[in-house]
C-alpha cells in the first residue's frame, strides 16, 4: 500500500477526468509523480509510474475492441477511426471519428455492396 493521503478523492478525480477524452489519469497521476520527486520520495514516484503506465497500456489495448464491438467495426478500423477523429477533430472527434466511420460502413454496405454484386 501507498498509504497516499486522501487516496479516495484521488481516486475519484482519476475516474472523472478518464471520462473526458484526451485528458484521463495523466493529468492527475503526472502532477502527483513530480511532486514525489521533488520531494524525494522516489519509490511513490516510481510506484505511480507503474501504476499509470498500466492504466495507459490497458486502455490502449481495450478500448478499440470495446469501441469496434459496440460499434460494429474491427478493432483496427475503429483505433483508426478514433486517431483520425482525434487529430483532426480534436477532442470531439474520438467520438465522432467513429461515429463517422459507422457512417462510411452503412453507406457501403447499403449502396456500394448490392451494386457491386449486381456487377458480379
């Protein structure tokens, strides 16, 4: 245990800004890691490190089959979409990018597809 005071609210601030995209637990866990440095107690630093380093690898490695799975798309298509809609939408575009993308799917699924069978 870390035994870091007010853990809880902690905890709390983390969930609430890893609702907002591009924002997450970074902006609670980094603050909190210089902080230890500076004051010299390196193993919380280096402990909220780990910790970090896990809740950004787990969410790099979840999200796009949970975005793909809700919205129908491989996972490859929607972290693509979600990294297209980010740079060029900004924040707003990891939920439109996909959204988009769901768009693109429908549009060829019930256009272009019957079309090309009819061809075929």
């Amino acid at each position: 245990a870390l035994r870091i005071r007010y853990a809880w609210l902690l905890g709390l601030l983390v969930a609430l800004f890893d609702f907002l995209p591009m924002i997450g637990p970074s902006t609670i866990f980094v603050p909190m890691i210089f902080y230890y440095l500076f004051m010299g107690n390196i193993a919380y630093a280096v402990w909220l490190t780990v910790i970090l380093g896990v809740i950004l690898v787990s969410r790099q490695l979840a999200e796009p089959r949970i975005v793909g799975a809700q919205l129908g798309l491989h996972p490859l298509t929607s972290l693509t979409a979600v990294y297209l809609g980010i740079r060029l939408l900004g924040a707003s575009g990891f939920i439109l990018g996909p959204l988009i993308m769901v768009v693109l799917k429908a549009i060829m699924v019930v256009i272009f597809l019957p079309a090309w069978k009819k061809e075929g």
